[in-house]
C-alpha cells in the first residue's frame, strides 16, 4: 500500500504574526517557516505504517513556489521514500488544494491520504474532508489512533464528546490531532540521504484544475487585545473581587 | 432574500446549545431561517429546535443511517438541499467541522470556517493564525455560502413560547456504506458541559499528576463549574482530550475562566479570549497568562486552589 502524505509548510507556531500596516496580509518577509505540525504528525504515522510492513511507501506532497523544494527535503529526511511539488506561485486555498490532491491520487492510487486536520496559519480544517468528498471516499477527521486491518481502518477521533471509534474501508482519507504519536527528529546523516531522493516537480496548471470559487480576503487586522487587569495580593481579595462582579 | 439552512447538531436526544448560537449568527446574516435535523428518532430535538426563537421551519430527516453524525452519510443529503437556500451553517465544533467541508466540496464551493462576525451576507470576519488575525473574507456571488460557525462568537437565541413548524422531509440520496460507526468513549460526566458552562476551571502541566487534578475538580464543584485542561496537561494524560482548551481544543466563552498552573501560550488563549472574566493562578509573575488575566494571584496552586476551595464553603 502507498501512503500519500500532504506536507505543507507554514509559519512556525513560535513566531509572533503580525498584520501589515496596511491591512493587506501579514508579515512573511524574514519569518521562520516549518512544515506544518499536523502535516509532521501525519507523516510520522505514515512512516510507522511503513516500518510496520502495513505500507510500502510513502509520498510527501506540497504545493507552493519553487523554493519550496528544501521543505520537501526535510519530508525525505525525516523517511518518506519521494516527494511531489506541485509548482505554483499562487496561494491556494483548501478547495483548490483538494482538487490537486485528487489527480495525484487518480495518478498515485494510494491506499491512504494523510493530512494534518488543519495548518496552523489560515486554521481552515477542510482539506481532508474536500478531498474525500471529491474522491468520494471515507474521512477519518482529528485522528488520534490508526489500525489498518486489511483493507479497513480503525479510527480513533477526538471529537468533542469524547474518543469515537470509526471503521472505514480503504482507500481512505485521514487527518490527523495532536495525539497521535510525536514526530521523531531528522538526523545529520538522515539529511544527507535525502539529497539523492527524488524530487518530481508538477505544473499545477498542468494538472487541469478548475478554479475561480475562491474567497477573497480583503483586509486583515488583529484581533482586539484583552487589556491587562489587576494582581490581588490573596485568595480572600480574589473572591471579594468575584464576589462584587456577581461571579462566585 | 437570503434562505439559511442551519444543521442542528444533536446527541442522546440533546440539541447542542451550538445549534442555537448558530441562529444568531443567521439572524445577523438576515433571511428565513430554517433548521435541519438528521437523525434516526428526531424527538425531542426537532421541538427543541422549533422552540428557538428565530427558526422560521425545522425540515426533519429520519432515516436509520442518520442514527451516528457521520459526514459522509450526512453530507450527500445536505447537498442534495441546499439547491434552496443562499446560506448553509454548522456550528464549529468537531461535529461542523467534518461535515461542512465534505458538503462545501459535493457543491464545489469554497467554505468559510468560524465565522464570528458578519459584515454582509457574504463577507464574514474570522480568525487565523491561532487567532492572532482576522481576516475578512468575502464569498463569491452566485454561490452558496457554507460556512462553520464559531459558537463562542454569537450568544444562545432565546426559546420561544410557540414553536416552529416542523416538517419531515425524504431524502433518496444513495448513502455510502463505507463508513460505519464502531464506539464513543464518552466522558460522561455530572459536571456541566465544558462548551456551555458559565465557569470553568482548567488545570495545566503544574498539576503533576491525575490525583492532583482533584484539586480543579473540587474547586469547579464548589463553584458549580465545568472543568477544562491545558494541552500539555492532556498529553501528559492528567485528564482525557475532550478537555482540552484552546487552538487544537474547545473555544469557549465562559462568564468566568479560571486557569491554574497554565502558562498562557498562545494557542491556549485562542480558546479563551471571549470569556467575560479570566482568573489566573500562576507562581511564575512573568507567565504570559497574566497579560490578560482580569485577576491574577501569584503563589503555589497547592497552597492557593485549596484556601479558594475553603474560602467556597
Ligand atoms: C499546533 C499546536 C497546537 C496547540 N494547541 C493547544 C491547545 O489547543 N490548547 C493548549 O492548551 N495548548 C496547545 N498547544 C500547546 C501550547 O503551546 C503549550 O505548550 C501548552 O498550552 C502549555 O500548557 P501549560 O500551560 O499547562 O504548561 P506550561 O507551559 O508548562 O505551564 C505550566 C505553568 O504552571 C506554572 N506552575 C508550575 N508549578 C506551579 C505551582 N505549583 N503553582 C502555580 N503555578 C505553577 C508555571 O509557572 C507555568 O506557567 C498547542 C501547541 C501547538 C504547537
């Protein structure tokens, strides 16, 4: 079986993202990228499949400019076996990003698509959901656990009244939570093999992808602070406090 | 005029309070507002929903497929709807957020994910970046807008005292079989629920421990609160994920927010910043909880939620 891993990369979840004077987007220039902590999560479950002997290899894929090509190295040093970069120098939205998945994986024929349950800077969550929809095929959204038994999978998903446990059958599309393993760390001689695996790089408009139903953003802003309030110097001035506001 | 279609979220015969948010949020937008319950047996959530007040018709599927909120099984039978009506809203919880992508990209639409502020029937504010930004986006015209709405962003519509037609509806949409529901290990818990509760009381990593969550319990019994965790007090396995606050958990908007032993990164605070008052108990003076705590006590939390609880009796 063949795993197809979408790999994207964004702005590091340390980094402070601060609007553009003008409202016109945010502040890229000079910014630390990674690869988005759901997708790494994602690609580390795929590579346990692989070693497990359940997969036989397992693809990254990322669509961005051409200087998106060291990001794709640290998906191959981290282990999978190739990548794909589907080359545009436009941003993509989740719809598009589903519709390029889909000829890959009508090109690929993976067994599994593995995502991220959201990147962390647009925090949109549909990519995995458009895609099965598309490929007309089962999700298995906020993944904490994955048992592949033959040709289904057990589930584990955190939703919000608590562990549900799906079965689907495969080919399928699982994102993947916070919880389901922690993504081992890329080693010096593990990025040296990287170099000679190999890269393809796509046309994204080669691909014949319908576009046009796009969101446009318009003004960005950040949100309203919450100002600082007051430090009570014990536990008998605190529940005063909340005491006088009706709160306790 | 616009024509909403609300997707009730339900479980154990319970209308998610979600739901209600979400017609504000439609009420804001303007138009009919319609409620759409899928389910295998609808009462009492279709009167539930009919009692809202701003819901001008609750269309109710029963079919046996419907008995588990599975997207795939879901999905289609929305699609199938949605030829009628301008505006498609879920709530964004985890129940929103897998259904309304797989409904978004059945109609080849985009979708925009929680919604907190309209500005026009198709321009909407949300946030990214962990809530760092927002953004306003704007749907294109002739689509349908499908959207997940951020329950902490929009109040509760009121009940009202007459109800809302009810209507049950066919759906002959083939639904696929590939998916099946297995479990839910719920935390079923006396406690109030921890996305409606009016105070919540979280616990981080400085707890050390699931016996030291005691603690938090105590303190949330006494104040009749619902109790909420920090990611780093989840993965060290102190309380189970469907407590997690923040980004990557619930966002919450709570009267009163009380964190103990939580640092205050930013993707915690994303779960946050709605609530009325926030209360921190930190020992650390510089923990960044602070920068937008209403209240904060700095001390030692196994000194401090223990004289709190006292101080409750
Ligand atoms: C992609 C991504 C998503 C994330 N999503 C979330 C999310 O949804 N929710 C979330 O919470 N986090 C999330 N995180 C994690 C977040 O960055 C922090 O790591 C986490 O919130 C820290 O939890 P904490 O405050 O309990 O622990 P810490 O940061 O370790 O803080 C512990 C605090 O306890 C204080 N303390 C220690 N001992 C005592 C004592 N005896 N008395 C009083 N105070 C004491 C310390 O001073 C410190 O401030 C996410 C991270 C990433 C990368």
């Amino acid at each position: 079986m063949k795993i197809l891993v979408g790999y994207k990369r964004v702005i590091d979840y340390n980094v402070r993202v601060q609007v553009k004077p003008d409202g016109s987007g945010v502040v890229t220039d000079g910014v630390k990228l990674s690869p988005n902590p759901f997708d790494e999560i994602a690609l580390e479950e795929a590579l346990r499949l692989r070693e497990k002997g359940v997969a036989s290899e397992v693809v990254v894929i990322g669509i961005g400019p051409a200087d998106l090509q060291p990001h794709l190295r640290n998906g191959l040093a981290m282990g999978a076996n190739r990548a794909i970069h589907v080359s545009t120098g436009d941003a993509v939205q989740p719809l598009t990003v589903a519709r390029v998945l889909l000829k890959i994986v009508e090109r690929e024929q993976p067994g599994l698509v593995m995502l991220g349950k959201q990147a962390i800077d647009d925090d949109s969550n549909q990519t995995g959901q458009m895609l099965a929809a598309l490929w007309d095929r089962p999700q298995a959204t906020f993944a904490s656990k994955l048992d592949v038994i033959g040709t289904t999978a057990q589930v584990v998903r955190e939703i919000d009244a608590g562990l549900e446990t799906l079965e689907i059958d495969l080919p399928a599309v699982v994102t993947v939570d916070l919880r389901l393993n922690e993504p081992r760390f890329i080693k010096l001689p593990d990025i040296m093999k990287a170099k000679s695996k190999p890269i393809e790089t796509i046309e994204l408009a080669s691909l014949g992808v319908e576009s046009g139903d796009h969101l446009t953003a318009s003004h960005f802003a950040p949100p309203l602070k919450r100002s600082k309030g007051v430090m009570v110097k014990d536990v008998a001035e605190l529940v005063e406090a909340l005491r006088t506001k009706g709160l306790v | 005029m616009n024509k909403i279609l609300i997707i009730a979220e339900h479980h154990a015969g319970q209308l998610n309070p979600a739901t209600a948010r979400c017609v504000t949020c439609a009420q804001a937008i303007g138009g009919s507002v319609d409620v759409l319950v899928l389910a295998a047996t609808p009462e009492p959530v279709v009167r539930a929903a009919a009692a809202l007040q701003g819901v001008n018709r609750v269309l109710s599927a029963t079919h046996e497929a419907n008995l588990h909120a599975l997207a795939a099984t879901f999905a289609p039978q929305i699609a199938a709807l949605a030829p009628g009506y301008t505006h498609l809203l879920a709530p964004s919880t985890t129940f929103g957020k897998d259904l309304m992508p797989r409904v978004a990209a059945l109609l080849g639409v985009a979708q925009v994910s929680d919604l907190m502020q309209v500005d026009g029937p198709r321009t909407f504010v949300r946030p990214i970046y962990a809530g760092n930004v927002l953004v306003t986006v704007k749907v294109p015209e002739g689509h349908v807008v499908a959207a997940t709405v951020r329950p902490a962003s929009w109040p509760e519509a009121a009940a009202s005292s007459t109800l809302a037609p009810i209507e049950a509806i066919e759906s002959h949409v083939a639904l696929p079989t590939h998916t099946r529901f297995v479990a839910l290990e719920g935390a079923s818990s006396e406690r109030p629920d921890l996305q409606s509760a009016q105070r919540v009381v979280s616990g981080g990593r400085a707890l050390g421990s699931g016996e030291n969550f005691k603690l938090i319990y105590d303190l949330a019994d006494r104040l009749g609160a619902a109790v909420g965790a920090s990611r780093a007090a989840v993965d060290a396995g102190y309380v189970p994920s469907d407590m997690q606050v923040g980004q990557t958990g619930k966002i919450i908007a709570p009267q009163l927010y009380i964190a103990v032993g939580i640092s205050g990164a930013i993707q915690h605070l994303t779960g946050i910043k709605d609530a009325g008052t926030i209360v921190a108990i930190n020992k650390d003076a510089e923990a960044p909880i602070f920068d937008v705590a209403d209240y904060g006590l700095v001390g030692d939390l196994f000194k401090l939620v223990p004289e709190f609880i006292q101080a409750m009796n």
